[in-house]
C-alpha cells in the first residue's frame, strides 16, 4: 500500500513533465515560423522587389549572415559601436546600392548612440550609398553619437562592399569609419 502511495505522485509528476516537454516542443515550432516569417518581412523591405531569400553561406569579422533575393542581398553586419556590438540588417540592390538599413540589438547610451536605431532621418543617409558613407563627408552624425554613427557606417559599407566585390576588410574593424 505504501509502494502505490508513492508511485501515483511519481506518475503524475512524470506525466506533467512530458506534456510540458510536449507543449515546449510546439511552442518552440511556432517561434521559430514566426521568427522566420518576421524575418523574410523584414527583408522585403529593405530589398524591394525581393520575395524569397536564400541563406549564402558565407562570415568574416563583419559579415554574420548574406541571404540572396531576386534584386539583391541582405546581409546582416555586427560592428562595435561605443558600448558594445550593434548588429544591422541592410539590404543591397544588383548594383551595390543600399536600398534599407535597421538596426537590429544595440547596446548604447540611451539618448545618444540609441537614437541610430529610431532616427530615420539618420538611417536613410545610407540609402542609394554603395559603400562610401563616411561621417563628417556624406553621412551627419547623431549628435553626441559619432562613434555609434561611424559603427553604422561601417555596418552598412561592409555590406554594400560583399556585393560589390570591393575589399573592405582594412576598414570594416576600424573606429575611422
């Protein structure tokens, strides 16, 4: 009598766990769809004219992600700004062109370098650039924010630079931006 006493709790438990196991495991499908899908919205919308994307396999110190349209790339970039790693998703048209820019995780000082993420005005400088956004030249720094605004540059010359083929690599890691 005492053996049933304690294996009823011990069943009940178990059972509890693997409808939770159960549970977690469709939870975590419907994340990932709809992590996707919020994804590839993103991505239409900084690559206009792009429905589908295919992920290319490819990284270096700048580069983490390049997924392939129909009218160009997206590629996601991760610089250092002046707190921390900022990572940005910028679409690039056939002929290098930045076609949109959005900062996706920034770490900075609120007020100042995380204003990049919600200033438009800020973020479409960069539209139609092809790798040559330089702050202080084409590109005007959020006030109190140039070395955020410099990452930005950097982010995004990286990626017009992928597509164009130009060597990027000497100035994708530098503060000159």
């Amino acid at each position: 009598m005492k053996t049933i006493k304690l294996i009823i709790p011990v069943v009940v438990i178990v059972f509890c766990m693997v409808v939770m196991l159960c549970v977690s495991a469709g939870i975590s499908g419907v994340r990932i769809r709809n992590e996707r899908l919020e994804r590839n919205a993103t991505m239409q919308a900084l690559l206009p004219g792009s429905e589908n994307f295919v992920e290319v396999v490819y990284q270096d110190a700048v580069i983490r992600a390049v997924w392939q349209g129909e009218t160009g790339h997206v590629i996601e970039t991760v610089v250092d700004a002046y707190v921390g790693p900022m990572t940005l998703l910028v679409g690039v048209d056939a002929d290098g062109r930045v076609t949109g820019v959005t900062i996706r995780d920034l770490i900075e000082t609120r007020g100042l370098g995380r204003e990049a993420a919600r200033n438009t005005d800020f973020l479409a400088q960069f539209l139609g650039t092809t790798g040559n956004a330089e702050v202080g030249v084409n590109v005007d720094a959020l006030t109190g924010a140039t070395v955020t605004s410099r990452a930005v540059a950097r982010g995004v010359n990286a990626a017009a630079g992928y597509v164009s083929g130009t060597d990027v690599s000497s100035g994708a890691t530098e503060w000159g931006g």
